[in-house]
C-alpha cells in the first residue's frame, strides 16, 4: 500500500518541525514548504525525517498568493495527490492595542494568516477532487482567535478568521470525502515563538502585562488551568489525530489545545 502524502507549511517553526516528526513517524510522505530563508532547517528535517524521495522540500512565499498552486502542483509532480493538507505557516504581527495598530501591518498579518490559508485549501482540495482522493485539511489557528488576545488585534482577527474558514470549508467539501478541522493551540514553548510573544507583551504597556518579560510569562502561565506551557509535540498529535482514520467522522471542528485556557 503507497504511503500518504501530506503536504505542510511553516515546516520549519516550532509547531512545525514537530508536525514533520509526528506524521513521518506516522508514515506520511511529506513535501515541506517555508520561506525561502528557512532552506537550512528544512533540508535538516528533510535529512533527519526523510528517506528516499519520502520527503521533498518546495521554499515558497505564501505572501505571494499564487504560491499555493505552485506548492500543490509541486506536490502532485513529485510525491503525488495529496491526501493530507496541513497550514502552519503564520505571522503574529505588531503586538499593541488597537488604536496604535497601523493597517497596513493588519494587511500583511491577514494575507498570510487568512488569504494563504483559503487559497491552499482551495488548491488542495481541487487536487483531490480531480484525482477522487478523499482527504484531510487541518488549519491551524490560535486560542487568541477564540478569545481574543491583548494588544494582538489582527492575529486574533486572523485566526478567528481561520476557524470560519475552516467550518465553512467542512461544509462545502464533504460530499467529496474531504474533512477540514482546524487546530487552536494556546501558549506553546519553550521555544522562539513563546520567547518572542512574551518580550512583545512586555513592550506593548498595558494594563495586562507587566514590563518585566519574566512576570509577563508567569502572568500567562497563571491564566492556563494546568499550569504549564504546551509543547510543540502534544499540537503534532492533535494534527495526527485529525489527519488519521482515528477522526473519520471529525470535521468543522475547532480543536483547542490549551490546558483549559478560555
């Protein structure tokens, strides 16, 4: 029986490379894409996760939104129709409040939080319509989408828009044997992602967090139920999970790994 192919952006961040370990232990045939700088880290992930032609690596600038075709394309050549779609590339954006937020970065923010997102889903779920793969697309959006966050009003907005998406898109693919879920982590670490979303809210000044980048983190950690940061590797399963059988009859579904944040 052939392996799987999957296909994922943002393979070379924090979720993402533990995404690539998940679903390669899980016997996926993977083509990885990130920003071109990312090169380094995704032929490491190549050469640690990948044997053969199992996993290909495809650089892209999802801000140029005709990529997403590329990438599927790319994919289709090389490894096959994909039965697996998985968006993890993402941009947090400026972290302060609204009113000292300038469009122009809400746009950069939107565009590949949310234009790159429905494209992918788009082309991929073409490339299974044509091919009659039946498949699975996983999103991955954010608790600052559910909750909203302070001083981060486009991410929030972004990843609120992830999850319409992601229901809408359940709907609509259905009747093709295509699920859509989508996976909302809250805060992951330890790693650049948490060091970075911890410095910015000390430096946004507001009442919610303090200046001092130590007491902001044990601020955050305070608000989390079970009282620890999540790991990048409990965000991969949640994605095996909905990619797999397992969730044969998921979909539309917003999966919160959070340690009970609200």
């Amino acid at each position: 029986m052939t392996a799987p192919v999957a296909i994922l952006t943002g393979a070379a961040g924090d979720i993402g490379r533990a995404i690539v370990q998940r679903l390669a232990e899980d016997g996926w045939r993977l083509l990885l894409t990130d920003h071109p700088r990312a090169q380094t880290a995704l032929d490491e992930a190549a050469a640690t996760y990948g044997t053969g032609d199992d996993v290909v690596v495809a650089t892209d600038d999802l801000l140029d939104t005709s990529s997403v075709e590329r990438i599927v394309e790319t994919c289709r050549v090389r490894l096959g129709t994909p039965a697996g779609v998985i968006s993890c590339a993402g941009v947090q954006g400026l972290v302060r409040p609204i009113h000292r937020y300038p469009i122009e970065d809400l746009q950069h923010v939107l565009t590949l939080n949310v234009v790159a997102v429905m494209g992918l889903m788009a082309a991929g779920a073409r490339a299974m319509i044509d091919d009659q793969v039946a498949g699975s697309i996983v999103n991955l959006a954010s608790m600052a989408g559910v909750s909203g966050a302070p001083n981060m009003p486009a991410y929030s907005a972004a990843k609120a828009a992830v999850v319409g998406l992601t229901r809408s898109a359940a709907k609509d693919l259905a009747p093709y044997g295509i699920r859509v879920n989508a996976v909302s982590p809250a805060f992951i670490g330890p790693g650049q992602m948490w060091d970075r979303q911890v410095a910015l809210q000390a430096e946004a000044g507001s009442q919610y967090f303090p200046s001092d980048p130590t007491l902001v983190a044990e601020r955050m950690l305070a608000m989390v139920p079970m009282r620890r940061l999540g790991a990048p590797s409990e965000v991969a399963d949640a994605v095996g999970y909905l990619l797999s059988e397992r969730s044969s009859y998921v979909t539309g579904v917003n999966l919160e790994v959070s340690g009970g944040s609200i």
